[in-house]
C-alpha cells in the first residue's frame, strides 16, 4: 500500500480527504449502511 487513493469512484469523501465513499451497498441494517471497499 503506497498511500495514495484513485479517489475518482468515490461518490462521497470526508473533509479531511482519508476516507471515502463508494457507491455500491453492501448491506443495510436498522442502524447503519455498510458500503463497499477497496484498498
């Protein structure tokens, strides 16, 4: 892992850019939504 991030899939990033969102669900509960990733 070098650290740097094709952050281009990423439909959603935090503000301080070390973590974001892909779109794809993988499953959904009462209490949160887990989504896909990839490292």
């Amino acid at each position: 892992m070098n650290g740097e991030t094709d952050d281009s899939d990423f439909v959603e990033v935090d503000p301080t850019g070390r973590y974001g969102r892909y779109n794809e669900v993988l499953g959904k509960g009462a209490s949160k939504t887990v989504y896909e990733h990839k490292p």
